[in-house]
C-alpha cells in the first residue's frame, strides 16, 4: 500500500510543485540529496571519496519539454565530467535519457550521451558513464541506446546500463547485455507497472534479484549491485566466496544518505562501494520513489526531521 502511495505521490505535479519551494521540503530532501548546485555534488563527492567510497553523480531531472533544457543538462554533465578530472575525484556520471530529450527527438538524446561516453572514454583516468532506467515506456530505447554506443570504438566499458529486477523481462535482458559484455547495475525497481510486466510480491522481486546478482557476479564483467537490504547483501557476500569471485571485481552500491553504517562497513570488509549521489531543484519525484522502493525510509526521514 504504502509503495503504491509514493508511487502515485511521485507524479503528482501540484504537490511536487509545493515541496520543492517550501523549505520543510527542502530540509527534507536535505539528507538524500547533496543539494541543488553542482559544487555542491562536487564538494559531498569529495567527502565520500576521503571516507574510502567511489561515487556516482546524477543531475535529477526527467522528461525535459524543450530542446534548450534538454542541451543544458547535457552542458551540464560535460561540465562534471571535466571537474571530476581536474579534482581527481573517484566518480563517475549516472542520467536519464529523458533528460537528455528522449520525449523531444531521441536524435537529441543519442548525440548528448554519444558526446558524454567519448568524453568519459577519453579522460586520463578513463571514466563511465550509466545510462538509468526509467518506466518501461523507455525500457527498449534505453537498452537499443546503450548496446548502440557500446559498440562504437573506444566506448567498451565506458557505458553502461540499470536493470530492474522487479520486471519479469529483466532475465532476458540480462543475458543480452551480458552477450555484448555490458556493464550492469542491479536494482529493484520503483516505478509504477502493471502486474502483467512486473512483479508484485517482495518476495518475488527479491528472489529475482538474487538470481540475477548471481548471473552478474559469474560474468566477468564489473558491475553494481545496488540494494541497502543487508539480507540480500549477506547472501551475496557469502555467493562470491563460495564461487571465489574477487571483492574487487564488482561493487556493492548504495544511496547517498541511507544507511552510511552498511557503507562504510563494506568497504571495510574490503567489497567494493560506490555512493549514488543526486542533486539538483528537481528532488521531489526522486524522493517519493526512494520512499516507495523503500518505505522503512519514511521513519528514517521523521526521525531525521525532528532534530535540530
């Protein structure tokens, strides 16, 4: 019920409007989100780097309506890319392709994200570049986009792409990314599907998160497994010792702002742990669908609010 209602809460445009102006929704979002700058990113990247922990950067926006956002955003992220460089920052860049201008002309989204993976192909270090899943409206454009730059020469390994395990698609489309040797990162889901493409019950979501972790981490290929469920993460770490996969040739990674105790002690332990961290005006959607993905977070977030 409640991950219904967050769900429903994130689309709601007169209430996104409110919180995102009102500084108790400000305060809210304060603990999820590095704020609304890119200095901001910057400086809280930094932080977690010094902490021992890559990061991941997302801009948050989605479904931009006009050709000039859609180009900012991209200018944007270009300019990341290069402080990123200059501040020999452990991070790399996470977006939407909606943000990019996927609604307006997918042309202009395939130039923004070709522009950014040759970028990040050709920074010294090389860095990467994970294109995010949306609903699944885009779920087919979005993997077409990200096998497509793959093949380029220069971008293997420099792009990669989110599987949701709450899809009933998601084996297959694991298996196909595998084939061209494509990077992952493993969620769980929040948006909102019908039950005929998605999974309903968390036991199922889960246990088709597990099988495919288990797929990810017998590949060869680096990537994410992106959960805060300590469950899932013990099996996992007990999964990689039994078949003798390396703690450095995946990562483990979290939320900025939940549950930094389980970050850090990872990486501890010696497993790799990137920290996705968002910033930006546009927080609202973001928030309600952590909170759906997560609804323990809504204590979290009370909690949080009443100290001083």
């Amino acid at each position: 019920m409640l991950r219904a209602l967050f769900t429903s809460l994130s689309a709601n445009r007169s209430l996104r409007a409110v919180a995102e102006r009102s500084s108790v929704g400000r305060r809210l979002s304060s603990r999820f989100v590095a704020g609304t700058e890119p200095e901001d990113v910057l400086r809280a990247a930094q932080s977690v780097n010094q902490s021992g922990l890559s990061v991941s950067i997302d801009d948050l926006g989605e479904n931009v309506t006009s050709v000039e956002e859609a180009r900012a955003s991209g200018e944007l992220y270009h300019c990341l890319l290069d402080e990123i460089a200059a501040r020999k920052l452990d991070a790399n860049i996470s977006l939407k392709l909606t943000h990019m201008g996927l609604d307006i002309d997918e042309n202009l989204a395939r130039e923004q994200v070709s522009s950014l993976v040759a970028k990040a192909a050709g920074m010294s270090p090389p860095s990467f570049v994970r294109v995010d899943m949306e609903g699944s409206a885009y779920t087919d454009r979005t993997l077409s986009l990200v096998r497509d730059l793959h093949r380029q020469p220069g971008n293997r390994g420099r792009v990669g792409a989110v599987i949701q395990s709450y899809l009933r698609r998601s084996e297959d489309d694991v298996a196909g990314l595998l084939s061209d040797g494509i990077r992952i990162r493993l969620c769980k889901g929040a948006y909102s599907e019908p039950r005929t493409i998605a999974f309903e019950k968390k036991s199922d979501v889960d246990a088709n998160y597990l099988k495919l972790a288990k797929l990810l981490l017998k590949s060869d290929i680096y990537h994410g497994l992106a959960t805060h469920d300590e469950s899932l993460i013990r099996r996992l770490k007990r999964f990689a010792v039994q078949e003798k996969i390396r703690p450095g040739s995946f990562e483990f990674q979290m939320l900025y702002g939940v549950r930094r105790d389980l970050q850090q002690s990872l990486a501890r332990e010696g497993w790799g742990m990137r920290v996705y961290i968002p910033f930006g005006n546009a927080w609202y959607p973001y928030l309600m669908r952590r909170l759906a993905e997560r609804p323990a977070n809504v204590l979290f977030i009370a909690r949080n609010l009443l100290r001083k």
